[in-house]
C-alpha cells in the first residue's frame, strides 16, 4: 500500500512539473498577446480622466435608479449610493482598509452632483438628457470603465495582500463588479420594493455577477499566476471585450435574446409530429366518370338534420 501510494504522488509530482513547465515555456507565445493591448491601455484608456470617468458612472447610475423609492429622497440617495459604490466598500470593510468615500471627497461630489443634476434639473432635463440615446451609452461607457478599474484594482489588492490564496482575489473581485446590484436585491427586500431589480442575482447568476467573476480570475490568473501580463495589458483586455460586448448589444441588440426568441417563435409554429399507430384520415373513394357503361357511385349517407 505504501508503495502504491509513493508511486501515486510520484506520477502527481511529475504531472505538476510537467505543467508548470508547460506553462512556462508557452509565456514566450502568450505574452506578445499582451503588448498591444498594453499600448492601448497607455495610449486610449488613460488618457480618460478619472473625474471623467467617475462623473459618467454617478449620472448613470442615479438616472437608473431615480424611480425606485423617488418618494423617499434620503432612501432613494441610500439606494442609488448602494447601486454605483456598494462592491468597493463591502470589499474594503472585508480586507481592513479605509473605505473609499472616505478617503478622497472626489466621491462624494460626483455623486451629489450627479444625483442633483438628474433630480433638480429644470422640468427634469438631467433625467430626460440622460435617457437619451448617445448620452445613456456614452454614460454607460464610463460607468463600465469605472467598473473594470474597481475589479482589477480589487483582486490586485487581494492578491497581493493574501498571497498564494487561490479564493480571495476571485471572491473580492467578483464582489467589486457585482456588489452594487446584490445591495441593492438586498434594499428591495427591506422596503419591500420589487420594482429595484427584476430578479435574484444570488438565486440566478445573470451577467453582473459571471462577467465580474470572469474578470477577476482573466486578471489574477494573466497576471499573478502565470505572469504573462502587466496589471494595464490585462485590464485593457478585459475592458475592450466588455466594451465590445456592449457596443454590439447596443448597435444590434441581444443577439442571444433574439436567437432564442426565434427559436421559440418556430418551435410553437411548427406542427406537432404525428403518434405512432394513429389513425390516418379515411380515403375518400376516387371520382368515376360518367358515361355509357359507367357505374355511379351512391350519394354519400347524410347526417341526421342535414338537408
């Protein structure tokens, strides 16, 4: 038996050798992947301003949220802070630092700002200018690079505080995407507003919590285990694809949605396959010319009140 078990963590030994070679020998293919999209990062992504970006991301956020508890301007404050920052500062109380709206007033301004700007604006014009096509995706745009920076400055964090720990950048980091819309599952079951979010995040993972969770292993795993990135080439690349994504929903819709509802649509208008051993519809008898010699056929049997 022992040398049955020594034999076993030999062959698992020489596996994990194995792969760790592998792994090291394909950085030298993997890691040119990364050089553009590093340029990209130095060159495009950040040249955005944070102020910019953050700004972006309140107005869109408090234009979401403006007509869950509209009535209760204190609660729908709680609830539209909850939606745009709760990822960040649950995940700053889990690991022991101060939390952000405490640390800079850049924060709290932008928020203010933007909550007053879609909720006092003249006859409604902040809420009505950002529900307007372009602006929604140009707010939505930043709202999505604010969020990307919150997930890989996260699990960077993480990673590099609770070292050789495999869960803890992937748990902080999906947190950092995904919190804000659990918050606020949360909220809608303490007012007792169904209205906040349209179903359970927790009970069924949608994009939110898949694509955050995606994000953070992409990061930690590009650049903490296998080292074949920089911290800027591996959040370019996760927020060009996230870009892309909702670019092309935005330009042409859900394309999976539309697939499945026509799929659908065909399925319900195709005709239902016939059971074996049913009866097949009773042949009417073939017509006989009339003529000399021709037997005519009886006329057929009437119901009972036909005439």
């Amino acid at each position: 038996a022992n040398n049955h078990l020594s034999v076993e963590v030999e062959l698992f030994n020489m596996a994990t050798f194995d792969m760790i070679s592998l792994v090291k020998e394909s950085k030298g293919y993997i890691a040119p992947i990364f050089q553009p999209l590093g340029l990209v990062s130095e060159q495009v992504y950040s040249h955005v301003p944070k102020e910019v970006m953050l700004a972006g991301h309140c107005l869109y956020m408090v234009s979401l949220t403006k007509k869950n508890l509209e009535s209760y301007l204190l609660l729908n404050m709680l609830v539209s802070f909850l939606g745009g920052f709760a990822g960040t500062h649950i995940t700053a109380l889990l690991m022991g630092s101060p939390m952000p709206c405490f640390t800079t007033n850049l924060v709290a301004l932008c928020f203010l700002g933007a909550w007053v700007i879609v909720h006092y604006f003249p006859m409604g014009l902040g809420y009505k200018l950002c529900n307007m096509k372009p602006v929604t995706m140009l707010i939505k745009y930043l709202s999505m690079m604010a969020r990307v920076s919150a997930i890989t400055s996260v699990t960077e964090a993480a990673a590099t505080a609770y070292p050789g720990i495999v869960i803890a950048p992937l748990v902080l980091g999906t947190i950092a995407g995904t919190g804000g819309k659990i918050s606020l599952e949360f909220a809608a079951k303490l007012f007792s507003n169904k209205n906040l979010v349209p179903d359970c995040e927790l009970a069924s993972p949608s994009y939110a919590i898949l694509s955050a969770f995606y994000a953070a292993a992409f990061y930690v795993t590009a650049v903490h285990w296998l080292e074949v990135a920089a911290g800027p080439a591996a959040s370019a690349a996760i927020l060009t694809v996230l870009l892309m994504d909702a670019l092309a929903k935005d330009l042409l819709g859900d394309v999976r949605a539309s697939l499945k509802a026509a799929v659908a649509a065909a399925s319900a208008k195709a005709p239902a396959p016939e059971e074996e051993g049913a009866a097949s519809p009773p042949l009417s008898p073939p017509a006989t010319r009339r003529g000399r010699g021709s037997v005519k056929s009886p006329p057929p049997e009437r119901e009972a009140g036909e005439t």
